[in-house]
C-alpha cells in the first residue's frame, strides 16, 4: 500500500471522529441552549393560567401580578448564575459548568410542573415557586457565557463568527418553540383544563428534555483551548481576575446595555404589548411573533459568517447603527394588523441579529482563557437583568402615561452607550484563544495612561 493510501486510509475515521465531536458539540450546545429559553418563555405566556394555583389571592390580577414578581426573581437571580457558573467554568471546565447548569435548569422546571397548589399546601406553594424560579435564574445566568465561551473556544478560527450565532439560533429556536406550545395547548384545551393541569405540561416537557440535554453534554468533550490553559495560565483569584481585567468587564457591560433592550421589545414582548396598546388580534400577534422570529434566526449564520470575512466590529457597527436609526420608524410602521405587526419585526429582527449573532464571539475574545467565563457572565447578566429585564415593564409605563416616544428615547440613549463602548474595544476576531494572556494590550494601554 503507497505512503498517500494509507494517509488517506487512516485519515478517513480521523475526520470522520472529528466531525462527530462537532456534531455533537453544537447539538450539545444548542439543545441546552434552546431548552432553557423554553423553559424561560413558557412561565411568561402560561402564568395568568398557573397563577392562581400558587398564589389565590382572590384577584386574578394580584394572582398575575404575584406571579410576574415571581418572574422578576429569576432576572435578579441571574448574575449570581453568571458569577458562580463562570468561575466554575473557567476553574473546573466549561462542561461542567455547562452539565450543570442544564441540571439546575431542568430539576427547576421539573419541580414547577409537579408542586402541589395553594388549595393543597398553602403558602408553601408559592414558596415553592419562588425557589424553582430562583434555581432556574442562576441556571440560566450560568448557561449563556459557559455555552458561548465553550462554542468560541472549540470553533475553528477563520469561523469562529458562524459559529458563535449558534447560541442566538438555539435561543430564539426556545422561544419560538415556547409560543407555539402556547399556541397550540390554548387551542386544543378549554380554558378549565389549562387552568387545572394543562400549564404544567410545559414545565414537564422541559425538565424531562432537559435530563436528556444532561446526557448529551455529559458525552461531550471539554475544549482544546481549556486544556492548553492549565499548562498556560497560573490560577488566580476571582477577584484579582477581575481587577486585572476590569476593562474588558466595564466594555461588556456597557456594549450589552441597548441591544438586550431593542431585543427584549421587539423579540419577546412586541406581541403582547401590540395586543394590549395597539388592539392587534391576540391570535394574529402571537403568529406574527413565532413568524418574525424564524426570520430572525435565518439571518444570525449570514451576519456571523460575514464577520469572519469582514471583522466583528463593521457588524457589530451595523447592527447597533441600523436599530439607532430605526427606531422611530419601526414604532410608526407597527400599525394595527398582524401583517404589519411581522413585517414590522422582521425587519427589527433582522437589524439586532447583526448584534446577536457576533456578539458571542466579541465578548469571549476579549478575554484570556481563565477569565473568559466569568468575564463575560457576570456583567452580561447585569446588563440584561438591569435593562432587558425591565424594557417591557418600561415600555409600557410610559405608554400608559401617554407619552410611548419617550421610550424611543430611553433606547436612543443606552444605544449610544453600546455604540460609544464598540468604539473602545478592539477588533478580535483574528485574536489567537490559545495565547496565555490576550489581555496584554489592555495592559499595555493602561501602562502608557
């Protein structure tokens, strides 16, 4: 047998494993991904269903009120998921933290599908709750930069771009899944077998998924990069992490403060704000919703793959540029109709998916491999908890009061912010993850300050 026959012969099971380890790690990533943003979309559209069975109050607007609080928890709970899950991350591995952070999320729903009523335990019930939703928010704060830090690091790098918008894709793929299990359970059952038993089926159906999740990321490999790092990098203190590297934590935070409102608006809430301030038939808007955000996740690879050709930066430029720009405009062109209302987030979609889709592998390249996680975790879930957590409640607020183009203002503004913290940061996508200390430019910069 000649030399190249037997390279091509022992080559062939080598990219064949090879490709199998991808498959498995952006299933592995993905799927967890997209169970928790179900997870985290179902206690939103099924909570004026469960509402009463945990609180019973005597007003079914406390009952939604208390259960909206209960929905709050989770957003607060969420940095401590980002603090906790990405030092883990960045000591023990990305999956570990990864598997256990799908685990939490799942017992969490599991434990909300199963809790007995007030009717049965009283006040333990909403207790219950509470707990469940905390668990679920630290899980969530932990699974996004665990899962993008671990997609980064084990991405090829001329396609790192493509990659990192695997996590918005499974993301919106949760949320979408999410709408049309509400969409179908309100159609097929009355309204007394939802409030009865129906809205647990959610809840159960996404614990056991999760379980299955667990199993798949427990057969997943753990990153070259992490690996490397051990042999790279001296462990130091969380605290010294982030003191060394308070920098890229401040660019972080202040980049992801209006694109989490811009998408909170228009990705998750524009339906039922369109159907509670602008009358839009309730059926109509949550299709409208499910249909623009499958347009959104079309065009998250094409803005990844053109920052692989292109650079972070001139996308992420456009992205935060073009929903400056369409802000005004976008609210006016909403109009009255279901039709309207998905042309109208189509296209807003579209604009933050520039955003999206790079924004993982912005974030991840900025930091050295022992702070990556927790680097990115813990002033991501501020931004989001902060801003994104409170846009609905914002938006409506000033709605309310009359005045909704203050709100358009509010955005306007934190935009200005992201676009003046893209300014300071550097172009990363040529940066080299395996590098012990990718934060040595930062040092430099400050050194000559």
């Amino acid at each position: 047998m000649t030399d190249s026959a037997t390279t091509s012969f022992t080559s062939d099971p080598t990219r064949r494993h090879e490709r199998r380890e991808k498959f498995k790690a952006i299933v592995g990533v993905g799927a967890g991904n997209g169970i928790e943003y179900f997870d985290w979309t179902v206690y939103a559209i099924f909570a004026a269903f469960f509402a009463p069975q945990f609180f019973h109050t005597g007003s079914a607007v406390s009952d939604l009120l208390a259960s909206f609080g209960v929905f709050a928890v989770g957003f607060v709970a969420r940095p401590f998921g980002g603090l906790l899950f990405g030092w883990l991350s960045d000591r023990r591995g990305r999956k570990l933290s990864m598997t256990l952070a799908v685990a939490l999320a799942s017992v969490g729903s599991l434990v909300i599908g199963l809790t007995p009523t007030h009717q049965t335990i009283g006040a333990a019930a909403a207790l219950v709750l509470v707990v469940a939703r905390m668990a679920q928010g630290v899980a969530h704060g932990g699974e996004l930069p665990s899962a993008q830090t671990y997609i980064i690091e084990y991405a090829p790098p001329s396609r790192r771009g493509l990659w990192s918008s695997v996590i918005y894709v499974s993301n919106t793929s949760g949320v979408v899944a999410g709408t049309l299990m509400g969409a179908v359970l309100t159609t097929t059952l009355s309204s007394e077998q939802m409030t009865d038993w129906g809205w647990r089926l959610p809840f159960l159906l996404g614990g056991v998924l999760g379980l299955f999740v667990l199993w798949m990321r427990s057969r997943m490999t753990e990153t070259v990069v992490f690996e490397k790092s051990g042999d790279t990098e001296t462990p130091v203190s969380l605290r010294r992490q982030f003191s060394t590297h308070r920098r890229q934590i401040l660019q972080v935070l202040f980049f992801s403060v209006g694109g989490t409102v811009f998408y909170y608006v228009w990705a998750v809430s524009a339906p039922a704000y369109a159907i509670t301030v602008r009358g839009i038939d309730p059926s109509g808007a949550l299709w409208a919703g499910v249909g623009a955000n499958v347009v959104l996740i079309a065009s998250l690879p094409m803005w990844g793959a053109l920052s692989d050709r292109i650079g972070r930066k001139p996308v992420l430029y456009t992205g935060n540029i073009g929903i400056a720009a369409l802000l005004f405009p976008l609210e006016s062109f909403v109009g009255s109709s279901a039709l309207s209302l998905f042309l109208t987030m189509s296209v807003a979609l579209c604009a933050i998916g520039a955003i999206l889709a790079v924004m993982p592998a912005m974030m991840a390249e900025l930091f050295p491999t022992g702070t990556r996680a927790a680097g990115v975790g813990v002033p991501y879930s501020i931004a989001t908890a902060a801003f994104g957590g409170t846009a609905a409640y914002v938006q409506t607020f000033f709605a309310d009061r009359g005045s909704p183009e203050l709100f358009q203002w509010y955005t306007l503004a934190l935009l200005a912010v992201s676009i003046t913290a893209l300014i300071t940061i550097p172009e990363t996508g040529k940066r080299d993850l395996t590098a012990p200390e990718p934060a040595s430019a930062t040092r430099q910069v400050r050194s000559a300050m």
